[in-house]
C-alpha cells in the first residue's frame, strides 16, 4: 500500500469519525465521494434509472440514520455496499418486473487466477469475439445478449456476478457485503457463469 493510499484511507476515517459526531460538511463530503459509486452500483442491480436514483436517496438517508452503527470492522465501502444491497433487494421484492438492461464491462483484471479455478471462466474467458469485418455489430450484438442472460438470474446470483465479476470485487469482500460465506459466494458465481456461458456459446471459440 503506497502513501497516497494510507492517506486516502487516513481522510475516510477523519470523514467518518467527524460525519458521526454530526459535523454535516464531513457527511457532504463522504456524500460526494461516493454517490456515483452508489449509484453506478444501484444501476446494474436494478437496472432502472429511476430505480437506482431512489436506491442513491436511499442509500445515504439510511448511511445518515445507522452511522453511529459503524464499528470500522469493515471497510465503510464495504458497509457502504451491504446498504446498497439490501435497498436494491427491498426494490426488487415490491416490483417483479425487471425490463431494464444492465451496463456490462470488463472484469477486473486483477482477479486473482486461484479463484478463478474454483468460481469457473470468468466472462473475460468466457466471451471470445470472433474476430470478424462486423466486429461492431458483433460487440453490440454480445452485449445485448449478455444483457438479456443477465436479467434472467436469480437475483442472488446476479448481484454476485456483478460484485465479483463487473466491480472486481473479491470473494471475500462480495462475502461481507452479502453476509454470506465465500463458499456461498463462489458456488452463485460458479452457477452464473456456468449458465452465461451457456447463453453465450455462439460467441465462444470453437
């Protein structure tokens, strides 16, 4: 961990500790530092804007409310993540629709290699572009069709993914932000990559 890091982490403990002895520009600040973290995050989940505005509210009226509740076991981004979670989940439960799409990007390139072995590919294995005149076409071709697979798991599995696999979380954070195990954890991301790669086989390499 290099000085600008430390010192970042530095700052979010003075921030935090300021935010809950009710020093509101601290609370602005932690605000501002992560509401398009939150809402990026709430996005992908449940995948509508209005949705992931509220789920954004939401998220720091009960950030304001539970601050106190903050020990520092965990990182605050960490807790940060499980509020957000659990706002998403709550949304999904008052709602079964789910048309929207979610924005996909690459894997986190520094995943470690061990858990890949035991999660399954990762898409950034499983998606392998023929290379084609029509790569365009055949991006944006993928990339709904990897939206459309993605809105078909369970919810449990989605977020998973979505932690491990789009934000490049680790097993062990997504295992604190879910309150799970790391075995539950790598066992949903197995299943959902295994049933993507299913819906992606077309673009797969032979």
């Amino acid at each position: 961990m290099n000085r600008e890091q430390i010192q970042n982490i530095d700052n979010e403990t003075e921030l935090v500790r300021k935010a809950q002895k009710g020093d509101q520009r601290a609370f602005s600040l932690l605000v501002k530092k992560y509401e398009s973290t939150v809402y990026s995050f709430a996005y992908k989940v449940c995948r509508n804007e209005e949705k992931a505005a509220e789920t954004l509210q939401d998220t720091f009226v009960n950030v304001y409310r539970k601050l106190g509740q903050f020990n520092g076991k965990a990182k605050f981004s960490t807790w940060l993540y499980q509020i957000v979670t659990n706002n998403c989940l709550m949304k999904r439960r008052k709602s079964k629709l789910d048309k929207s799409s979610v924005s996909f990007e690459s894997p986190d390139s520094s995943q470690e290699d061990s858990e890949l072995q035991g999660d399954g590919a990762s898409l950034q294995t499983i998606v392998s572009l023929k290379q084609t005149p029509q790569d365009e076409m055949v991006n944006k071709e993928l990339r709904e069709l990897l939206d459309s697979a993605i809105l078909k798991l369970p919810m449990e599995q989605r977020i998973v993914f979505i932690l491990r696999d789009v934000e490049g979380r680790s097993s062990e954070e997504a295992a604190k932000i879910l309150k799970a195990s790391v075995p539950a954890v790598k066992s949903r991301l197995r299943r959902a990559r295994v049933f993507l790669r299913k819906q992606l086989q077309e673009y797969m390499e032979e």
